[in-house]
C-alpha cells in the first residue's frame, strides 16, 4: 500500500469514527430542529405555509420566535430512523411541505 493510499484509508476510518461519536439522539435532533425552526420563523424564510391560518400564526410568532418554535416544534411529527453512521429524519407539519434531514456530526442537514 502506498503513502497516499494509507493516508485516505485512515483519514476514512477516523471521519467515520467521527460520525458515529458525533450522531445525534432524537433528543438531541428535536433540539436542533426547534433552533432551526426559530431561525426560520425570525428571518421569514419559514412563512410559505399553505394555509393562510398557519400564515397568520407564523407571523404572530415573528414577536418571539423562540417561545413560538417550542409551540409549533408539539405539530411536528418526525419519524428518526438510526442508522450506523448518522440519522434520517422525516419531519411534518399540517399546512407544511414534509422535510426529510440527515442528523451527523451534531448537526441537521435539511434540504
């Protein structure tokens, strides 16, 4: 085995030990969709609900953000399926589009 090759070998081996240290629990991936729900509400990229209820609901939350996360966060069913290296999450709300999430490396991924 050459140097170069060692090299991506163990490189490979300690950014999958990584992974697997750093997953997220479910515990720990509610907390960071909350965090990222905040986000979303304060800076308005969240509010393309459907409905203009949950529209006028997002736009009340623009007043605390935080407290108004922790309320939505009880709507949001995710479903979290683990698996060795990182977690899929399967979020929804009612009047919102589904989000499916990678959780790795203590963060969420959400496209």
């Amino acid at each position: 085995m050459g140097l170069i090759s060692k090299t991506v070998f163990y490189a490979a081996i300690a950014g999958a030990g990584a992974a697997f240290a750093t997953k997220p629990s479910i515990d720990e991936v509610r907390l960071l969709f909350q965090q990222r729900l905040a986000t979303q509400i304060e800076d308005g990229s969240i509010v393309n609900a459907d409905d203009s209820a949950t529209q006028a609901l997002l736009a009340a939350c623009q007043i605390s953000p935080a407290n108004c996360a922790r309320l939505l966060e009880g709507a949001v069913s995710m479903e979290y399926s683990d698996y060795l290296l990182a977690a899929v999450v399967d979020a929804r709300a009612p009047g919102f589009e589904p989000r499916q999430c990678l959780a790795a490396f203590d963060r969420l991924f959400c496209r």
